[in-house]
C-alpha cells in the first residue's frame, strides 16, 4: 500500500471513529468497572499513527488498547496501561494516582525484546522553524510543578540524558526565566548532574549569576564524611555571607582550602609599583612625621615623583581589601621606628620599619589591610623623626 492509499484508509477509519464516539458517549454516564488486565498489543507505524487519529478525534479521556473510560478518568490519552508493582508484578493504573496525560511504556508490556524497542516515547524534529524534538510545560504555579520530569530506578540508571551532535549545538537548555526563584533545571541524586562535553561539561550564564553554591551546615574540613578531589563547597561565615571551598586530596573529610570568604584578602593583582605617597614632595600632605604622630594616606592613586600630583587614578581599585608596598624612611633624626595599620586603626600594633640614627634611608617591604576608603595609617614610635615613602606594587581584591 503506498502513502496515498494509506491515508485514504486512515481517513475512513477516522470516520469510523467518529461514530463509534456517538454512540459510546451515552453510554458512560456512569464511572467505569475496574479495568481488566489487557496486554497492549506490539505498536507498529500504522498503529501509531491510527492511535493518535482517534486521540485527535476523541479530543477527550481515552484509554489506547483498552476499553474507553469516562469523563471523570484523568487520562487524557494512553498509549500501554501498566506499570510494574513494587513487587515486580504488572498492574493497571489508578486513576487519580497514575494518571498521566500521555504514557508510553517499552518493553515486555509490548511483547517485545529490549534490543528492539529503545524507548518508550521519541520526539524529534527536521523542521527549521520548529526545532523542538519534546517539549514539556506546566501551568502550575507551584514548586511541585514539573515540565519535563526523568527517573531511573537503577542505581546507575540516569533520570534525563541529553546528547547533541552538532559541533556548535547545545544538549540540554535550562531556563528559569520565572523570577529569582525560578528553576529551570533541578537534579536530584547521588550525582545529580554529570556533564561530559568535547568542549565543555557546563556552560552557565544567568543575569544574576552563571552558578551558586548554597552553603552547607558546617566547615567542610571539620566534616567527617568522604569527599574527592575536584568538589566545590560553601559554608555559612556569618548570617548572610559564605565562604567558598575546594577539596584538593580524596579523603574523609579529604583536603580543603579556602578559596574566597568574607575574612580573606580576595586574589592578589600584582601591578607595575606606583607612587602613592612621599613625605618630601608638595602634595598630598608634606612634611616629617616625629615621635607619636600619625598619618593617613590614601594609596588609591599613583602619584607624580617630583609633585605627587596625581598621575594614575584608582591604582587600586575600589573594593581592593589590602595592598603589597615599599614603605622607605629617608632623612632621619635620632631613634625610632614606623608602623603600617589599616587606615581606620586606633592604635599601632607592630613596627614596620625601625632606624637607630641620623641621616639613615632603608626600605623594607610589607602588606597591608586597607580600610572601606582605600587607606593605611602610617604611626610615628621612638624619639627621632623621619620622611618616608610608599610605593605600592599590588593589590588583593
């Protein structure tokens, strides 16, 4: 039979349907028997295709190879009624339990072996303007509402598994365009997602954020439970901030190290050395310091060596927490010593720099912390006085 001939066929076998609807409408007003165990016969093409004319023509709840149920049954189409039991055994679905919209099952429910049938449902596409193989959606606004929704029951079974083969294709697309709660992929398991690709296992960008690790409910090296190289976590540091862990050597807890967190420095930006301030020249704030003085200075800009005009703007950039510097005393008079403090600091906790005469220049290098406006606090100890320098060769941020 060729195309032509076979869509002639299925249109009259729609009218029929047609008709056989007519007169099986009056006749469920009332809420069917339980259904019989009935063995879905083996789909072919054909069966496929006259299975969805009469679900197009029913456009209400019909059981496929089966008996026709009521309004009041939730299918809306079934394609194979059973499900295996939990102990194993086949039986038929519960309305109202089971219910899907449409089901497909592959398997001895069709009488066939495993090697011939793949899958229980396939969709795919060869149109350019539709190029959507499956696509799922709920209407529900409700956390429990799923589009499309994947399970295994093998241990190493996978719920959902998406492959593409073009080089510049993507194999799955989660969008969680609902709001700053929306989901638009949730895993759950033992690995909950496995991404192997030629370029990239994952790729992720969001307006607010491409990924983030929700804390967990303690410090992963103070856990006692096994944990591998290569895993990222968070831990809670005060309420509402987290630090960020990575696990470096297999073990129980394994080896971590801290990698970001609201009590550390950030990264280090090493840049070319810029003046930030000198004591000898007209600006910002000339002049020696003596015994038990303070000054404080901002090391936001480089300045010029022989003014101290600014020459380079935001050397360090706003939000940098600390800087690496050259702190030089120059032109000294009798005995004492500099300290280096965050730029809010009260009182000078240790010495920086100490000379033990007159006409002394020694440098020595150091890192400091920074205060919210991008200053350090330089205090004067000893009996002597001094001109000093700094020059800043890198930031923390």
């Amino acid at each position: 039979m060729n195309d032509h001939d076979e869509i002639e066929s299925l249109r009259a076998e729609i009218a029929d349907l047609r008709l056989q609807l007519e007169r099986l409408v009056p006749q469920v007003t009332t809420a069917p028997s339980p259904r019989q165990a009935v063995e879905p016969a083996q789909l072919t093409r054909r069966g496929w295709i006259r299975a969805a004319a009469g679900a197009a023509v029913v456009g209400t709840a019909v059981a496929l190879h089966g008996q026709p149920a009521s309004a009041a049954d939730g299918d809306a189409v079934r394609v194979g009624r059973r499900r295996t039991g939990t102990a194993g055994t086949q039986v038929d679905f519960v309305p109202g339990t089971d219910d899907v919209g449409f089901l497909a099952q592959a398997g001895s429910a069709f009488d066939v072996t495993s090697s011939s049938v793949k899958a229980a449902l396939a969709g795919w596409s060869t149109v350019a303007e539709n190029p959507v193989g499956v696509y799922g959606y709920s209407s529900v606004v409700a956390s429990s509402a799923v589009g499309v929704r994947g399970d295994s029951q093998s241990a190493s079974g996978l719920g959902m598994k998406a492959v593409n083969r073009s080089p510049a294709g993507t194999a799955l697309y989660a969008d969680g365009g609902g709001g700053p709660d929306g989901v638009g992929l949730r895993a759950d398991g033992g690995i909950a997602v496995v991404g192997a690709g030629t370029n990239y296992g994952a790729s992720l960008r969001g307006g607010q954020a491409g990924l983030r690790i929700v804390p967990i409910n303690g410090v992963p090296a103070a856990r006692a439970d096994q944990h591998f190289q290569g895993e990222l976590d968070g831990s809670p540091a005060a309420p509402g901030t987290s630090d960020l862990w990575a696990c470096v050597a297999d073990g129980t807890p394994g080896v971590w190290r801290k990698l970001a967190g609201p009590g550390t420095a950030g990264s280090f930006h090493p840049i070319d050395p810029v003046r930030a301030f000198d004591s000898r020249r007209p600006a910002p704030s000339p002049g020696l310091i003596a015994s038990g003085a303070s000054r404080v200075i901002s090391v936001a800009d480089g300045r010029d060596l022989a003014s101290g005009a600014v020459t380079v703007a935001n050397a360090v950039p706003s939000g940098a927490t600390a800087i690496t510097y050259n702190l030089t005393i120059t032109g000294t008079g009798g005995a004492g010593f500099l300290a280096v403090s965050p730029g809010d600091a009260v009182a000078l906790g240790a010495s920086t720099i100490n000379w033990a005469g007159s006409s002394v220049t020694i440098a020595n290098a150091g890192v400091s912390k920074l205060d919210g406006s991008r200053q350090i606090k330089v205090f004067a100890g000893g009996a002597g006085s001094t001109h000093f320098i700094v020059d800043v060769t890198g930031f923390y941020l």
